[in-house]
C-alpha cells in the first residue's frame, strides 16, 4: 500500500479520530475504560504539540488517513513514556504502515525516554505479536494511572 508517513496537522484530527473509533468497533471496545471516552480524540494535533509528546498519521496515495500513533509522558513514572493511540485501518494491516509508525515512535522516545509503555485490549491477538516482535514485553501490573482499566493487556520496552 502505497502512503505518506508525517507528523499530524490541525486537518488530520477528525480523520485520526474516524480510524481510532473504527477499530475500537471492530474489536468490541467501544465502551468505557478504553480510548473511546478520550475527550482529546477529536484534538490530536493540539494534545501532541506539547513538548515530550509526538503524534505521526499515515496516509494513502488518495489522501486518507489510515493509521496513526502517538508518544507521550506517562504522569507519575519518571523516564517512561506511553505509546498511545496506535491504530491502523485493515487495509493498512501488514502493508509495513505500522512498522513505520513504531519506527518513527520509538526513535523519537528513545531520546526523551527510558522506557516505553503500552496498554491494549486480549482481544487485539494480532497487535499482542506486533508488540512483542518488537521488543515489548508482557508485565503483570498497568503503570501509572492511564485511564483505560479495560486493557487488559500491558506491556514495557526498554528504549
């Protein structure tokens, strides 16, 4: 799949929210105690503006967003940051989309950071190995306090 990987704009917000509910849908998590009650969805490329915190989007040759992945601070754990919101359309699935945004994630985390967090849900299998193919690994306990006590799956990565 052809696509453009940059940093998010102003005009990105309501297309990155669209992506992000759409895979909530698909993986029954469209309800409470994940992303989908995240006031800031619809207010990306403000939220991530702030120092520490980087937003990127992927886009298709036909100028659609069909996938994007944030990197902020996790309050309350010095040195460790959180990947947020990493999501991609099926049809950016296995493209190498998503390789790329971590890519571009990490890099820019791993000079800020000391580690990397990350929540997600049982359901989302396919995201549990992408995770742990590059370097996450499974931890018993969330860190910090994110929000989301329906992802039930945690992982850490050293950066």
């Amino acid at each position: 799949m052809p696509h453009t990987v940059r940093p998010i704009a102003p005009g990105d917000d309501a297309a990155v929210e669209r992506v992000i509910r759409s895979c909530l849908v698909e993986f029954g998590a469209d309800h409470a105690g994940t992303a989908w009650e995240d006031p800031d969805l619809g207010r990306f490329s403000s939220v991530y503006a702030e120092e520490g915190r980087a937003y990127w989007v992927a886009v298709d040759d036909g100028g659609s967003v069909v996938g994007g992945v944030g990197v902020g601070e996790l309050p309350g754990v010095p040195g460790t940051c959180e990947l947020q919101k990493m999501y991609c359309l099926p049809e950016a699935r296995g493209t190498g989309v998503a390789d790329e945004l971590l890519g571009l994630a990490l890099g820019f985390a791993a000079g800020r950071y000391d580690r990397c967090y990350l929540e997600t849900l049982g359901a989302m299998t396919q995201a549990h190995r992408f995770y742990e193919r590059h370097g996450f690994r499974r931890i018993d306990a969330p860190l910090g306090d994110t929000g989301h006590g329906a992802c039930d799956v945690l992982y850490l990565r050293d950066l």
